[in-house]
C-alpha cells in the first residue's frame, strides 16, 4: 500500500518523494489544492476508501508519511 500510494503522490506532484517521506508538500510547492483534489480522487478509486471533503483537513495529509497513515485507518474501516 505504501508504494501505491507514493507512486500516486509522485505522479501528481511529478516528483520522486521518497526521500522527503516527512517533507510538508504544499510548504515545498509541489502541492496545491487542485493536486489536492486528484490526490483524494486517486486514493478513493485505488483504494476504495472514502475522504469526505468536509472532514478533509490539510494538516493530516501534508507529507507523504501522513497520507499513507489516514489511508491506511479509512482502509480499515
């Protein structure tokens, strides 16, 4: 699931994050909130997982490292 969710984040920052697994993406500029919305979009259909927008809140999925965590507690749920 990791590398999935990497190679999702990767493709739409069109970076290679793995070595900034705790590196804030929107402070860096690699993230706005259009990329935002493809992210959410791709991990809901890879994923089958479901991230309302009202409960979407940016601080929880502001580095790689934190996006794998919420997708790995929306995925066990």
């Amino acid at each position: 699931m990791e590398k999935e969710v990497l190679a999702i984040l990767e493709n739409i920052s069109g970076e290679d994050l793995s070595n900034q697994m705790d590196d804030n993406y929107f402070d860096n500029g690699l993230m706005d909130s259009m990329a935002t919305v493809y992210l959410v979009l791709a991990l809901q259909d890879k994923f089958g997982i479901n991230v309302p927008v009202s409960e979407f809140d940016r601080s929880k999925w502001d580095t790689p490292n934190k996006v794998i965590e919420r997708v790995k507690e929306l995925a066990d749920n």
